[in-house]
C-alpha cells in the first residue's frame, strides 16, 4: 500500500460519498469557488506527483469546519496535513505570507545550540516575577518574536505574555518563563515538516522537564493544541499537565485567588478561533470567564462556537486575497454586534485580522474599525490591585 493509500485509510477519506455538505460550510470555499474539500479526495487518488503543484492542498485552512458537519467522519484536517508531507517530500513548497519567515524561524530554533535573548523585554517589567524552576510553567512560544515582525501592524502581542505573568503573580505564583524554550512547531508541523516538528517537539519537552514543572499553560491556541494533540500522539503521554490559560483562569477563579476591579461597562463579543474551538472543543470556558468579570456585557456573533467563521489563514501557508475577504467578513460581523471590542484566545488571530485592516480595505473603514484585544490582556487590565 502507498503511502498516500495509507493515509487516505487512516483519515477515513475513503468512506467520502462526494455528498457536498463540506463544501457547503467550508469558508474557503464560500470566498474561491474553485475549491472544495471532496475535491482533495478525488485528486488524491491520482497520486502525490500530481498533486504536488497543487494549490488545493495549500488552500485548505484546516480549520474542520468541514469534518464538523462530515456524515463520515472523514478525518479532512490530518488528510490535508499528510498530503503536504508527501507533497513537501516530492519538492513542492507552499507559498507562505511573510515570504516564508515564520517557517524559516521555526526551523532556525531547531538548532540546540541556538542562543536567543527572548526575555530581555523582563528587563523594562520590575514587577512581574519570574523564576527558572517551579511548579507552573508559562509556555510563551513565539510572541517575542511575532511581536518584532508584526509590530507595525499595531499588534501588542508581548502584552499578552505581560498579563499571563500578571495573573499568575497575583494569586501568589512565580511562573517559569524560559529563555530557552523554542517555537512549539505548529506552522511546520501543518505545512508538513514533520522532521523538524519533531526536534522543537523534544527541545520543549525536555526543557520543560528540566524546570521541574508540574503545569504548563498557554495563551496561544495553536501551542495548546500541538502540545496536547500532537506531542502526545507523537511522544506519548507527558509528565506535566497541559492547561490552556482559560482553564488555568477559571480554576484561579474557583479558587478565588483572583479579584476583579469594575471598571466600568463594556460590550464585548468574543472570536472562537478554529483550534481552541473546534480542534479542542473549548467555548464555555472563554465565555464564563469574561462574564464574572463586573461591568461586562457577552454578545454573541451569529456565527460562533462550532460555527464560528476563521480568520482566513493557517500556518501562514494561505494568506491570499480570499483570506482578506474572509477577515473583513468576520471583522463586519463583530462589528454588527454593537460590541466595543472584539476579544480572542490566538495571537495569530489578532495579527490576521489586523492585517486585513492594515492598509487599503475593499470596504468603508467604520464597517470594520472595532478593537481588538486578548482575553488575557483583557483579564489583567481588570484585576484589583492587591
């Protein structure tokens, strides 16, 4: 059996009856209509070679709206992922935004003798309190560095990191941050570079058993969700627990070692992106965050949780003139809400749709002009001072 058979057996791509309903919610399809997750199937059964300069496998955003609705289960997400590998492995090389920086970053940090200085931004934060051992461990992942190459865009992603120090110092804990962590490997892991998926993979694994940690929590999605899908499959069962900062929050919150100030009343609606959403089934945990917080008012797009639209890109790989049309899109839908902000749980997100609005936009400015935050961010800002 070729490996292309083996991986359309192991991702059920067999049993596609061609019945359309991926298509039918598929967002890049609703933006090019010459594209259709069915298609993939088809073509590959006519083999990698072929399907090596095709675009398809590159355009799909493997966000599984499609498998959400497969009367199959057809597994589209890791089709895709695996056709890339093989097509990665026959010479094709997508077309990445950025002119593939993000991937060649990743690559530069499989190196183990690489020095970083992704801390040096502590130096103006006397008091947030860090440590190199301890219990808890803060997975920052790339923010220094997508905070440098998207920074004129208006994104404030070290923010993030600021205020996930923040919250954690002010229920009395001194996370370990570490100047040797390295990307966790999502963008290559989806552009199917398993090879160096899998050096970064070992380098965090082992740098976060050298800390003596116990947790490891995450305010990125996407390392969330490579963490514990991907190096579990991969490694096998880790010896910490993997906590995404909104479960992390809310068992503070249960805890009560977390206070919030009212700071007054706000509208705000809240974007599922694709991985935290539909790749890891959490959206109450956001949502029941941002409602004990005083003053704060929850209003929903009509597209959301399961439902919720993307913000057009994946790994990077896909940034075209469909993923604009798909974030101005969302951003209108937000916009509609009344809500004064627009909060998410991925900095990648955030840099997509501040992208779409960067310069000139297919639409009036005001229809799209809504801010954006984190929720992390968003929770710092309104925590009492102790």
């Amino acid at each position: 059996m070729s490996k292309i058979d083996e991986l359309i057996d192991a991702t059920g791509a067999y049993d596609c009856v061609e019945c359309g309903k991926c298509t039918s919610v598929c967002p890049a399809a609703e933006f090019n209509p010459e594209f259709a997750p069915r298609l993939i199937v088809v073509k590959a059964l006519e083999g990698v070679e072929g399907l090596a300069g095709e675009k398809d496998i590159w355009s799909c955003l493997t966000c599984e709206m499609c498998s959400s609705v497969c009367p199959y289960k057809v597994d589209y997400s890791n089709f895709v992922r695996g056709l890339r590998s093989e097509a990665l492995a026959h010479g094709a090389v997508p077309v990445c935004s950025q002119g593939g920086l993000i991937q060649t970053m990743g690559r530069i940090m499989t190196e183990p003798d690489l020095k970083q200085n992704r801390l040096n931004w502590l130096e103006n934060e006397p008091d947030l309190k860090v440590a190199q051992k301890g219990d808890v461990y803060y997975f920052m992942g790339c923010l220094p560095h997508l905070e440098i190459i998207f920074e004129e865009k208006g994104t404030k992603l070290l923010d993030i990191a600021k205020s996930a120090i923040k919250i954690c110092n002010h229920a009395g804990i001194t996370p370990v941050v570490s100047e040797t962590e390295v990307c966790c490997g999502h963008d290559l892991f989806w552009v199917g570079d398993n090879e160096n998926f899998k050096k970064l993979a070992k380098q965090n694994i082992d740098n976060i058993k050298a800390s003596g940690a116990k947790q490891v929590i995450f305010t990125c999605a996407e390392g969330f969700r490579t963490f514990d899908v991907d190096y579990q499959d991969m490694f096998g069962d880790l010896d910490f627990e993997i906590l995404h900062i909104s479960e992390f929050i809310m068992d503070l919150l249960d805890e009560g070692k977390l206070t919030f100030k009212d700071d007054g009343n706000v509208k705000v609606t809240y974007h599922d992106s694709c991985r935290l959403g539909r790749h890891m089934g959490l959206y109450d945990t956001p949502r029941d965050i941002l409602k004990k917080i005083p003053g704060v008012e929850v209003v929903e797009m009509e597209r959301n949780r399961e439902k919720a639209a993307c913000c057009g890109v994946s790994a990077f790989a896909t940034c075209e003139s469909s993923s604009k049309k798909m974030q101005i899109d969302r951003l209108m839908e937000a916009k509609n809400t009344g809500a004064d902000k627009m909060l998410m749980f991925c900095p990648k997100c955030q840099i997509h749709f501040k992208c779409a609005t960067w310069k000139e936009m297919p639409v009036e400015p005001e229809t799209v002009d809504i801010p954006l935050d984190d929720v992390t961010t968003f929770v710092a800002e309104r925590l009492k001072t102790r």
